[in-house]
C-alpha cells in the first residue's frame, strides 16, 4: 500500500462483516493498526536468516522425563476396599445418581 499499511482499514471491514463482527469506526481504526503492527513484525521475522539453522521442537536438549516403566505389586482387592464405607462382592457401592 502507499502509506506503509500492509492491510487497509475497508480489508478490516470486509473480514469483521465475514466474521459477523460489528465495529465502530475507533475499533475498526484500532484493530486496522494493531493488525498492521502484526504483520509487519512477521515481515521482520521472515527477514531473519534461516537456511543454516536446523529446526527443532524445543530449545533446550530435553529428554524423556518420566520414571522406568516397570511391573511391581499392587493392592489387593481386599486392601483397596478396606476403608470403603460399604462394598458388594469386591465393588464400591456408591449412592444412585441417576434414575
């Protein structure tokens, strides 16, 4: 564009009316610059050189965190119904919420 937008206040309009958006002349105004503000820092990044740089899903060199995953005891029916406020043939018996 001619004054240096990259997007134009009618452009703004169009996508608030596909949007179903109503807007005000100040907001119209408003997003119009904060929008072109956006785009014109992705100009900036799209300037940076990035042929030699190999692309990565993190920062920094992360690995698995979690613990081994191994096979040791458990409770024992009996022992994880023992605090159970009334039980039926090794099930919790709980209150009907649903009729």
């Amino acid at each position: 564009m001619t004054d240096g937008r990259i997007i134009s206040e009618q452009q703004v309009a169009q996508v608030a009316r596909l949007a179903r958006l109503a807007l005000d002349a100040d907001e119209q105004r408003r997003l119009t610059d904060q929008l072109n503000a956006i785009l014109t820092y992705m100009e900036q990044l799209n300037e940076v050189p990035t042929k030699d740089v190999e692309p990565t899903a993190h920062v920094f060199d992360l690995v698995n965190v979690y613990r081994a995953d191994e096979t040791r005891r458990t409770l024992t029916s009996g022992a994880a119904l023992s605090n159970a406020p009334e039980t039926e043939q090794h099930f919790f018996v709980v209150p009907r919420i649903v009729e």
